[in-house]
C-alpha cells in the first residue's frame, strides 16, 4: 500500500512543480516586455513571488522528498537510470534557484534579460522533463 501511495505523492508534486517552472519563465516574459514600474510588472511582482514561494519551492521539496522515498521502497538507488535521473533532476534544482534569483532581481527592478532570453530559458524545463521522463519508463541499463 505504500508503493502506491508514495508514488501517487510524488507524481503530483512532480506535476505541480513542473507546471511552476514552465510557468514562471514565462511570466518573466511578459514581465521583460512591461518594463520596470509599470502597473504590469508590479503585478508580475506579486505573481512569480507567489508562484515561486507557494507552488514552485514546496512541490520542489516534496517531489525530492517523495521520489528518494519511492526509489529506497523500490530498491533503484544502484540503478544507472535512476543516477542519471538524478543528476538530471540536480540540473532542474539548479535551475529553480535560477529562477528564484531572477524573482528577487524581477522585485527589486534589476533584472536584464531579454524577454528573448526568457523565451529560451522557458524551453529547458520541458526538455530535462522529457529526458528524465523517458529515463523512468524506459529504465535504460547501462554496462558497469
């Protein structure tokens, strides 16, 4: 009964953390072609905080939390696929602290980017999810 459970937990934090990190480049986006000041991006201000603080970083956690749980119940901690999963998933960690940096630069007005450059980083999450994705249902074995 645990598997299940576990495994239900962690697809619906991985879920909604994914549905925050696509979403926030975005936002940044829209916020870039606002510019500094305007009614607009104080808006954006208060969206990409709330998204970050109250979806992106808890689900983040709990998609950690959840999906080391799942990978000890089932014994995959020795197995390629999962380490490749892993460092790839370090990859999508590293680019949530990105975000959250440009939150803060976004809210103090400091920000320098492109909305070009956002457009592009907007793309990365949905490529480390598609490999990690297939990296779980293919469950790859490489030789030792």
């Amino acid at each position: 009964m645990l598997y299940p459970a576990l495994k239900t937990l962690h697809l619906v934090s991985l879920i909604s953390w994914m549905a925050a990190m696509l979403y926030l480049p975005r936002l940044f986006v829209y916020h870039a072609e606002a510019g500094p000041g305007t009614p607009q991006a104080e808006t954006f201000k208060t969206m990409e905080r709330r998204l970050l603080r109250g979806i992106a970083t808890p689900a983040m956690l709990a998609t950690w939390i959840f999906g080391l749980w799942l990978a000890w119940e089932i014994g995959a901690l020795r197995d390629g696929w999962l380490h490749a999963k892993l460092a790839l998933v370090l990859v999508l960690t590293g680019l949530h602290g990105m975000l959250a940096g440009a939150v803060r630069r976004f809210a103090a007005d400091r920000d320098t980017h492109t909305p070009r450059y956002w457009r592009i980083v907007n793309e990365v999450p949905a490529v480390l999810m598609l490999v990690i994705v297939a990296l779980v249902v293919f469950k790859p074995s490489w030789p030792s």
